[in-house]
C-alpha cells in the first residue's frame, strides 16, 4: 500500500475520479444558482478542505520561507485555476456536463503543447499519438 500512495499514477487516478465527481456535483448543484457565486461556494470549501489537510499533516510552513519566484508562479496557477472554474461553471450552466466536460480535459492536449514550448519537454511520437487521440475523443463526445 505504501507503493500505492507514493505512486503518480494512484494520485493521477484519484484526481480523474474526483474531476469527474466534480461535473456531476457541479451540474446539480448549479441548477438554481448563479454559476459564479457557485464558484465562490465551491472555493470556500477548498480552501477550508485544504487548510484542514495542511493543519491535519502538520506540512504547514512560515510564508516567509517561500521564494518570490514560488510565490509568484503560485499565484499566477490560483489566478488561472479561478479563471478556469468560472469558464467551467459557466459552461456547464449552459451545457449538458457529458459535452462541457470532454472539451474542459482539451486542457491535457494543451498542457502536453505548453510543457514542449514552455518547459523544454519532449514527447515521443507514440507520446503525441496520445495527445492527438485524447483531443479527438474529446471533441468526438462534445459533438451533439
């Protein structure tokens, strides 16, 4: 078990599944609500869930330990994932969540493309076959 937890491919997996339960629960749950306020709720409870985890594993440290650097990229990923909730949200007050979310995991052909131009990563052709398949497949489902 141990193995498991120190495992990408377990983390990985996990957040798929909870990527997934999010559509669902979101769709549901913005049924009578405006779908920005949901996004407010919705951060609300990461934040305290997140909090929870940091106090409950004791993985907290002084902020002042941090780099501008780290700081910075941080704040910019926080900027981006609330950008990316509300379009989401958005989206999937106006859309079925079995058509929103395909398009919303373009995100993995888009971070295979920024990791290459921005990262120096490399990816094998059989890697970009992936890619090509994943951003197929998803518009091939969104497609009404």
């Amino acid at each position: 078990m141990n193995t498991l937890l120190n495992s990408w491919q377990f983390w990985a997996l996990l957040s798929a599944t909870f990527a997934a339960l999010t559509a669902i629960f979101a769709k549901v749950g913005i049924e009578n609500v405006n779908s920005d306020f949901a996004t407010f709720i919705r951060t609300i409870v990461i934040l305290i869930a997140a909090g929870g985890i940091v106090f409950a594993t004791g993985h907290w440290q002084a902020p002042s330990t941090v780099s501008v650097k780290t700081w910075s990229f941080l704040v910019l990923s926080g900027l981006a994932t609330g950008l990316s909730w509300i379009c989401y949200f958005r989206a999937l007050k106006m859309g079925d969540a079995s058509q929103v979310a395909p398009i919303d995991k373009l995100s993995v052909v888009l971070v295979a493309v920024f990791a290459v131009v921005f990262l120096g990563e490399k990816l094998a052709p059989h890697n970009w076959l992936g890619v090509a398949l994943i951003g197929g497949g998803a518009i091939l489902v969104a497609i009404q």
